[in-house]
C-alpha cells in the first residue's frame, strides 16, 4: 500500500472512530446509545510537485504556499561572474512566459552560491546575479513588488561535500536564483 492510501485509510478509519455511534441493545429492549463527537484535528501535510527540464537546468515547486522556480547558476552565469551567458537566453524566455501566465502581485528573487570562497563574498555574489535574473525577466515582472535577495551559501539544497570529500553535483545545485511567487492568502 502506498503511503498516501495508508495515510488515507488511517484518516477514514479516525473519522469513523469520530461519529457518533448509535447503538441498540442486542435484545431490542432500551433506547439506543448515544457517543459524545469529539472534534478531530490532523495534521496538514503539504505535498509539492517539483518538474525540471530536461538538462535539470530549470525547475519548477508548487506547494500550497508558493510556486517556485529554480534556474542553475551554472547555466546562467560562467565561473564567479554576474553577467548573464548566452545559454540562459532560451531558459529566461521559458521563465518570462511562466511569469506573464501567473501575473504576480509579488516576487521574491534568491541568489544562492556554494561554499567555495568566503561568506561576504558569496553573498555579494548572490545578490548580483539575483538582480541581473530580476533585471532580465523585468517586462514579465511589471507591477509585481519584487524584492531581491543574495544568500550566498546559507541555504544550501545539497552537500557540498559527502565523506569529507568535495561533491560537484552537490556544490552545482547549490549555485541557483530562484525566483519565489507567493500563493493568495500564503
């Protein structure tokens, strides 16, 4: 059984449990039985749909509190550089439509680097490559309140070592922008 029917079977099985249960005698004798309702509160959990492309290059999460979109660094920007590279071109435009399609009152855009470097550095890193993503994508922005953030290697989403030794794959996903669009009411 998978976790989510597990999940549900245990939630259906507490609702039952929850009725009011309604009870004759076995005899038929007596009024029937009555059980006090007792107000269940369960956890919500919240599932997200992650999508990427095919290079993994772009990435797309939606939960119940946001949408949010992750670009590599690697793709936009060449080593230790803000400006953008030739690649990121079609990947922006990809960006541009998604945010035309969902209109955002607000935006939110995150750089994000490796630990390679010292801390100031890699947030001052961050934040530039974060406003030249914000800079590019603003025409699909307009009327948005965006802010722009640098975190340089504060919220890594990957080991940028494993066993004491370095990780390159890690250390690439940790080098993003992402680009965070809240959900009404979130």
């Amino acid at each position: 059984m998978s976790r989510s029917r597990s999940a549900c079977a245990a939630a259906c099985g507490l609702l039952a449990a929850a009725a009011p249960a309604v009870a004759v005698a076995q005899d038929g004798s007596g009024p029937p039985a009555r059980a006090d309702v007792v107000d269940l509160q369960l956890p919500i959990i919240d599932i997200s749909t992650p999508v990427s492309s095919l290079d993994g290059s772009v990435s797309r999460t939606e939960s119940a509190q946001e949408t949010r979109i992750t670009l590599s660094a690697d793709i936009l920007f060449a080593f230790d550089k803000a400006s953008l590279s030739g690649k990121s071109r079609s990947r922006l435009e990809d960006v541009r439509e998604q945010l035309r399609a969902a209109k955002p009152g607000s935006v939110r855009i995150e750089g994000h680097t490796d630990d390679k470097g010292s801390d100031a550095y890699n947030v001052r890193l961050s934040e530039r490559r974060a406003r030249t993503v914000a800079r590019a994508l603003r025409s699909a922005l307009s009327g948005a309140d965006v802010a722009v953030a640098g975190r340089g290697e504060a919220d890594p989403v990957a080991a940028n070592t494993v066993d004491g030794k370095d990780s390159p794959k890690g250390r690439a996903r940790n080098r993003r922008v992402e680009i965070r669009l809240p959900k009404e009411g979130s």
